[in-house]
C-alpha cells in the first residue's frame, strides 16, 4: 500500500484545536487515540449498518405477519430509504466534519436515531413505519456514517484497511445482536416493547461512540477560510478516477445489500424454515462478515486494498449466482456463510482505496460525502428492483420468484467488479498509483 501521510500540522476549527498527525507518526499516546477511535467508530457501525442488516428480520415480520397485505418491494423500500439516507447524507456530513464540527452532529445524529426508533415502537400502518424507520432513522446514521469513516480514514495511513475494517466489523456484529434480539423478544414482548428496548441499547453504545471518537473530534486539514466554508467541492465532478470510483460502487452496492433483505424469507417460504431459523440463518451470515472483514483488510494491508476489492466484488457476484442452486437448508447455510464471508469487505475497502482517489487531503470528507451520497442511490433502488423483478406472476411475498433477486444481485456486482479495473487504470495513469495500493 502506498504510504500518503497527512501534512502534520495545528489548525484551528470551529470546535477545537487539534493536531492533524496521523497515528504512524504520532507515538504512544496518539495511538492509544487512535485504538479508541476505532472502538468508537465500531459502535456506530454496530448501531447504524447493524441495524440495516438486521432488517431482513423486519421484512419478514412486516411481510408475514404485521403488514401482510404490502408488498415485498413496498416493504423492502423502509430498509432501502434508510440505507441510503444513511449514505446520502454523507453530502452534507462529510463538508461538515471537514469543517470541524463532528461533535454537533454526533448529538444530532443520535437524537434523531433514537427518536425515529422510539416512533416506530408506535406505528402500526405502512406510512407511519416508513417515515420513522426509514427517513427519520436514516437521517440521524447519515449524520454519524459518512464522517466517522473520514474520520478513521484521516487518521490512519498504513494501517488504514485494517483499522476500516475493524471498525466496520461492527456492522455485522450489530446485525446478529439486533437480529438475535427482535427474534427472542418479539413473541413474549410484541413489537412496540421489543423496538423500545433496542432503542435503548442503541442509545447506551451511541453515547459510548461519542465519547471515544470526540475525544479529538476531528483530525484537521490544512484549509483556508474559503475551503472551510464549502459544502461542495467542483473540482470531484471533472475528475475521471471519481467518476469511475463513484459508478463502480454503485454497481456494486446496487447487489451487495439485497440478499440481506431476503435471506430470511427464502428460507421460510423456499425451503420452509421456521422463522426463527431463518433469522438464525441470517445472523450466521452477519458472524462469517465479521470474520470475513478482518481477515480480508488484512489481506489488503499486506497485498493491497485495490486487488482485494476486485476479488472480493467478482467472488460475490458469483456466489449470488450460485445462490440459485440452493434447493436444500444446507446448500443455502453454505451459500449465506460465503456471501457474508467475502461481501463483508464491500464496506471497510471502499474507503480504504478513497485516499488515493481524492488528491487534496484537506477535501477528503467532502469528496467521501459526494462519492458515498451517489452511489447510495444503489442501496435506494437495489432491493426494490430486486423485489419488484421477483413479484412478476407472483401472488404476494410468500409467493416471490426469487430467481429474479438472485440474478440481478450477481449480475450487477460482477459489472461492478470488473468496471474497477478502469479505476485501477486511472490511478495508474492519472495519480501515478503504482503496485496494488
């Protein structure tokens, strides 16, 4: 991996002051920082990505049980709003954190997260469940997301994969956490009590995140005023390596979330599962994805981030493909323990590869947001598309045609795959990137 580190330098923001030095160059105490960080950051994703991947739980409850007579597709669109907001926001999340004020959002962030939440635990009609679970919570992650992947980002250079994606590793630790808990509680308790107490529990680790990743709020740039004051940088939209970065990860994501969605009800309406074994079936995923992850990024400390991307995106692509001939229990485990194994790196290697697409340090949150918040367009329209394609002929969600999701997620990731390769090209020829990063 090539070794960019950030100028070392004292500036000052709107919140504080702090020294910019990245944690290779920084001693103990920097690293003592630097490992908080990274505990804080894996709290957020816990909270933020881990609730997104448990939302195939939800799909299945609200398709089966709680609002059976929706559609799949319509249903799908609660988890696929959040997800992108969750992203999205990230356009006016990360000019902000480069701006200094990550502590303002934290508190916003999580004010909106837990009241979005707490509102679902009221909502019995479609609407309602939407605009709390999807646009309320998505807004308040799209403020913690986007600039605490910045934040990481800037402050590791060497270690940069690794740290991504031990604090990613959050995200599928949360899936298997909230998933585990909604299926134990939801029969005793009922829905309103069991969304509380994960609100709950949401809030705790979102205080904890706050106070460990504030601790040195943000890791200054050298900006000047006029920089400061821009929510949105030009010169992203006439660089070719952005571009390309931004349209690989779209394709990418637009089938890497989607058989989360639906793990759970094929198993229950494919292969006659219980639902129980179907949450359990999805939370195994989530456990091969925190395994999956580390090891991975370690793979990309040693080898390079830009190869492991490519690898992992084509062996993905493929294992949705194989995901068709899943006509047994044991096939489907198998397949869901790949997929969550190797997908897992779709999420910390992104940003680890972003440093050297964006050429002025300084600007990094900004150019992060403007990638992340098009390419989250993916997650929006993914598993709709998915949904919709499977609903053809059919009768309703216990009767989708899930030959159609299983297509249009490998196809789709398996383009993504290879249109890196132009990326790769272009850091060769434009950024002078040399080797696997």
């Amino acid at each position: 991996m090539a070794k960019e580190n950030i100028p070392c330098e004292t500036v000052v923001l709107p919140d504080l002051e702090i020294s910019a030095e990245p944690i290779e160059k920084g001693g103990a105490s920097a690293t003592i920082r630097g490992c908080a960080q990274v505990l804080g950051a894996f709290f957020v994703c816990f909270n933020v990505w881990g609730l997104n991947f448990a939302f195939g739980s939800f799909q299945s409850f609200y398709a089966l049980t709680f609002i059976p007579s929706t559609t799949a597709s319509a249903i799908s669109w609660i988890g696929t709003i959040q997800s992108w907001l969750l992203i999205a926001a990230g356009l006016i999340s990360g000019p902000l954190f480069d701006m200094g004020f990550f502590r303002s959002m934290v508190v916003i962030g999580t004010f909106f997260s837990v009241l979005g939440f707490m509102m679902l635990s009221l909502s019995h009609e479609y609407y309602a469940i939407f605009l709390s679970q999807g646009v309320t919570m998505g807004l308040g992650f799209g403020l913690l997301y986007v600039p605490t992947v910045a934040l990481i980002s800037r402050r590791f250079s060497r270690n940069r994969a690794v740290a991504l994606g031990v604090a990613t590793s959050g995200a599928p630790a949360g899936g298997i956490i909230y998933t585990l808990i909604f299926n134990q509680l939801i029969v005793g308790m009922g829905f309103a009590w069991t969304v509380r107490i994960m609100a709950f529990i949401m809030l705790a680790l979102f205080v904890l995140a706050g106070l460990l990743l504030a601790s040195e709020a943000n890791l200054p740039t050298n900006q000047s005023a006029d920089q400061r004051r821009r929510l949105f940088d030009n010169r992203a939209l006439r660089d070719l390596p952005f571009w390309s970065f931004t349209a690989s990860n779209f394709l990418i994501y637009l089938g890497y979330i989607t058989p989360y969605y639906y793990i759970p009800t094929f198993a229950q309406t494919q292969l006659h599962a219980s639902r129980s074994t179907g949450s359990y079936i999805l939370m195994g995923s989530q456990a091969a994805s925190i395994v999956g992850r580390v090891l991975t990024t370690v793979f990309a400390h040693r080898f390079g981030s830009m190869i492991s991307w490519v690898i992992c995106c084509i062996l993905s692509g493929i294992l949705c493909l194989a995901w068709i001939s899943a006509d047994s229990i044991l096939r489907f485990v198998l397949f869901v323990a790949f997929y969550g194994a190797i997908s897992g790196a779709l999420v910390p290697l992104p940003p680890s590869v972003f440093p050297h697409v964006c050429p002025y340090p300084e600007s990094l949150g900004t150019w992060l947001g403007m990638a992340q918040s098009i390419s989250g367009f993916a997650s929006l329209i993914g598993p709709p598309i998915a949904g919709a394609l499977a609903s053809i002929n059919s009768k309703g969600s216990a009767d989708l045609n899930f030959l159609g999701i299983q297509l249009f997620s490998g196809i789709t990731m398996t383009v993504g795959a290879f249109s890196l390769l132009l990326l790769w090209y272009l850091l060769y020829s434009q950024r002078g990137k040399t080797g696997l990063f």
